[in-house]
C-alpha cells in the first residue's frame, strides 16, 4: 500500500509540475514564420538569472537586450553587457509535452497483473525519461552555440535597428 501511495504522489508531482513553453514560441513547423525571438534563461555574473524573449545582441556595443515580464508587472527591456553572462540556455520552439503518458501508462499497467510489480516501474521509469527528453526539444545552451551564433534566434538577428522604440514592444 505504501509503494502505490508513493508512485501516486511520484505521478501526480511529475504531472502537476511538468513546465510548458512560453506562449509567444512558435510550433516547430512554424520557426521560419515566427516574428518573435526565441524565449532565453541567462546566468549572469551577479548570481542573477533574466528570463525573456531575446531582442538581439549587438557586438559592437557588447550588449544583449531581451525583453523581460516581472511577475505582476508589464513586460519591460532589458540590456546588459555581454561580458556579465556565465552561461544561458535558449529555447526556440514549443516543446512536446509528453507528461500525460505518465500516469495513463502507469495505470494501463494494472491490467497486467501479478506482473504490474515489473511492469509499472519499467512503464514508470520508460514514460519519465520520454518526457523529460521531450522538454529539451529544440533547446540549446551556451555548450552548443556561442553567441555569435545565439543572434539567429534573436527578433532582430542584425541587432535592434536605430527606429524601434524598446518601450513599447
């Protein structure tokens, strides 16, 4: 009885925690037409993390500029100097979201059983790692693209052009 308890609370935190991609990515059929950049995390060197749409990066100036949305605020930009990034992660695409397999695979299983002891933790485990490797779709990170190549996922891949007034994106 304990071991289904914990299963069941396993399940349902997976499930009820699963993240989502951020609403303005385009599905992956649809990159070339999207008019937004892509959504980026960046661990800065103050032990601060901005989380955003990335605007562009200008190289000349040394700067990233993305657009930020603080909770119970208005979206806002920000800039800061390219030399303060340790490390970011970009996200270009919506994700499949695979997480419902995880608990309607656990409970196919309980037609299997006396074998429902092997058969719901391989299904467990198998529909976990499905749907953990799913959320790293289309995502890459400082490991795979400097930032030279990072400006391609930009809304302004050429830099932010001199006409765009920020404050109101």
């Amino acid at each position: 009885m304990k071991t289904s308890l914990l299963i069941t609370n396993i399940i349902l935190t997976l499930f009820l925690t699963s993240c989502s991609s951020q609403r303005f990515l385009p599905l992956a059929e649809d990159v070339g037409q999207n008019p937004f950049g892509a959504y980026i995390e960046v661990n800065l060197d103050n032990s601060g993390i901005a989380k955003g749409e990335l605007l562009g990066i200008d190289t000349v100036q040394n700067t990233m500029t993305l657009l930020v949305w603080p909770k119970n605020s208005p979206r806002k930009p920000i800039t800061f100097p390219l030399k303060q990034i340790r490390g970011y992660k970009v996200q270009y695409a919506k994700t499949p979201n695979y997480s419902w397999t995880i608990p309607v695979y656990a409970a196919s299983t309980i037609s299997h059983g006396f074998l429902l002891i092997f058969t719901m933790p391989l299904n467990l485990v198998t529909t976990i790692i499905v749907s953990v490797n799913g959320k790293r779709n289309f995502t890459y990170s400082n490991k795979n693209v400097d930032l030279q190549q990072l400006k391609m996922f930009a809304r302004y891949p050429g830099g932010i052009p001199p006409n765009v007034v920020l404050s109101k994106l």
